[in-house]
C-alpha cells in the first residue's frame, strides 16, 4: 500500500514514520493537494490531506483517474473535501472525529485566560522590566456566562473546564446535547454571553455564523472566542467590531484564509493579507497559528487512527469513521 501524506511537517513525519506498519510506503510532500499539485498522487493507492488541502471535484476526479481509492484526513473536520465528487469516483474518505478532545479544548481555556488577564501584555512588560499593572487589569472566569456554539466532544470538554472554573454555561446545538450546562437558542446565547466560544462544524448553515447581525446582538465587550474554522467568522465584520468596541476581545487559533498563511514560516515575508494585518494592529487581539490540537497526545492519536483506517482499507472492511455524502 502506498500513501502520499501531503502538508507535511517534520513533527508529523517523525509521529508517521514511527508507527508506519510494515506493510505502508508513506511519501511525504511539503506542499498542499490542490489542482496544481494532485499530478504528485500518480501511483499511489490513498492519500493523507490536512485542513488546508484543496480535495474539489476536479482533484478528486483526477485522484480517480490516477486509482487513488481512500482519502485520509487526518483532522475531524471534512469541510475541504467534495464529498459528492468522493461518492461519484467511488473513492472512500475517513477522518479522525477525536484527537484529543481535551487540547483544544484547552487551547480555548489558554485564549481566554490570556486575553482576560492581559498576560500577553505582562509578559512583554516584565521582559522591558516594566511592573507597572495600571492597563492590566482582567476579569475573573468564576460567575460569567460563557456560551458555546456547538458542543460535540471538545464542546463537552469545554463544558467540564469551565464548571471547574465555575463559569455559568450556555450552550447552543442543533443536536440538543445535555450536560451541566443550559441549552438555550442561539440568539439567546449571544444575548446574555459575556465569552462565547465557536465548536461547531463548518458547514452551509455554520459559515459566517458570526456576521455583523450576529454581533450587532452581543453584549457591549464580549470575548469571541474561535479554535474551530476560520470561516466561522465574518472577519471584516469583527473587524469593524472591535473598531466600536462591541468585541472587547477576540481570540483565535484558525483564520478564514489561513491557507495562505499558516504552517509556514513567513517571517521574512512582507505579508499580503490586508484584512489579518489589520487584526494585529489591535492589542485585543490574540492570534495563534492553528495549534488548538497541537499536543503530544493529539498527535499520536491522529497518527494511530489514520493507519487504523487505512489498515480497514486494506483489508476490505467497513471504514469505522467513513466520512459519507450527506
């Protein structure tokens, strides 16, 4: 079985190649999958894609044409793949629903209290030696009402954080999950949230879920909170947002147009993004390079669950996380 890994990094390639089974040839690219590069997955038998890969209908189409039959994400979301396409070329795509819950979840839990508590601005005044507090001042996450969008497995594990913190906690979902929160609608959760935070899917009905409208009913100074996709949120409109002071604060670890930008080192590069050059101007912003899922435990578990499916493949058996059209 031969797998081409495309946006490979050399954290991943070191995780992949120590749980390779004996019988995968893995072949690791730099470069995304997209309609320039799929001419790399000539003779391969799947393919192993991240969020930032490109898997439309005509990549997929030449995937078929080169008898490519299994994409592998290596992520939960599914959002960058044409799964009709997939379905119509009879090639099979699974992901990994949960690699580690937990971390991102955290890294949810890292942007508020860094946000809320200015540690992003202490720690560059200590390093001047500058101990002076005045514009330090945060506020406590005991008593505020924080509202999730969204509350699958990371949801879930949000919710458990946040009672420890003893947080009042709001959620809204279609599916109506229950736990030790208060299911309410979305218009009511961004009404009342002082820290809403998005996990939820990106999909027709979630896209730009955040929007001017959105804002518009949020409380004066609100904390946005987005470790989901990018596209979740309106960026301009936050923009604008942030410019009135209805966001107080915005933290994120995905951007809508982050392909362009992350997992690269671009720092000597003059940045072409207008619109993420403007969100570093403000000094209520915190930005980190999609690392929501970036720990150890994730990372073994990404590695562990993309050869389990692909070892499904092989086999003939049903793909316990098939991804299907729907």
């Amino acid at each position: 079985m031969k797998l081409a890994l495309f946006s490979s990094q050399r954290y991943e390639q070191s995780a992949f190649n120590e749980l390779c089974p004996a019988d995968v040839e893995t072949q690791y690219f730099d470069v995304s999958l997209n309609a320039h590069t799929c001419s790399l997955c000539k003779g391969f038998d799947a393919v192993c894609v991240f969020v930032n890969d490109t898997l439309s209908a005509e990549v997929i189409a030449r995937l078929a044409d080169y008898g490519v039959g299994l994409i592998l994400l290596r992520c939960a979301g599914f959002n960058n793949v044409d799964l009709a396409a997939a379905k119509k070329h009879k090639i099979a795509v699974a992901r990994v629903p949960a690699y580690s819950p937990e971390a991102v979840a955290e890294h949810a839990i890292a942007l508020i209290l860094t946000l809320s508590r200015k540690i992003h601005k202490a720690y560059n005044r200590v390093r001047e030696e500058n101990f002076d507090l005045n514009g330090l001042l945060g506020f406590n996450l005991h008593n505020k009402t924080v509202g999730l969008i969204g509350c699958g497995k990371i949801g879930q594990a949000m919710v458990k954080i946040l009672n420890g913190f003893g947080a009042k906690v709001l959620v809204c979902d279609p599916a109506s999950p229950t736990g030790a929160f208060t299911l309410v609608a979305q218009d009511e959760l961004l009404a009342k949230s002082n820290i809403i935070s998005l996990h939820c899917p990106l999909n027709e009905q979630t896209h730009h879920i955040i929007d001017k409208p959105a804002l518009a009913t949020m409380k004066r100074g609100v904390m946005l909170i987005n470790t989901g996709r990018g596209a979740l949120l309106d960026t301009k409109a936050c923009i604008e947002a942030l410019k009135s002071g209805r966001l107080g604060y915005l933290g994120l670890d995905v951007y809508e147009q982050e392909s362009e930008l992350f997992f690269k080192d671009r720092s000597e590069e003059i940045l072409q993004d207008d619109v993420f050059a403007r969100l570093l101007t403000f000094k209520n912003v915190l930005i980190t390079g999609h690392q929501g899922f970036f720990t150890q435990e994730a990372l073994e578990q990404i590695v562990q669950t993309t050869y389990f499916n692909l070892h499904q493949f092989t086999k003939g058996d049903p793909l316990t996380n098939q991804v299907l059209d729907v």
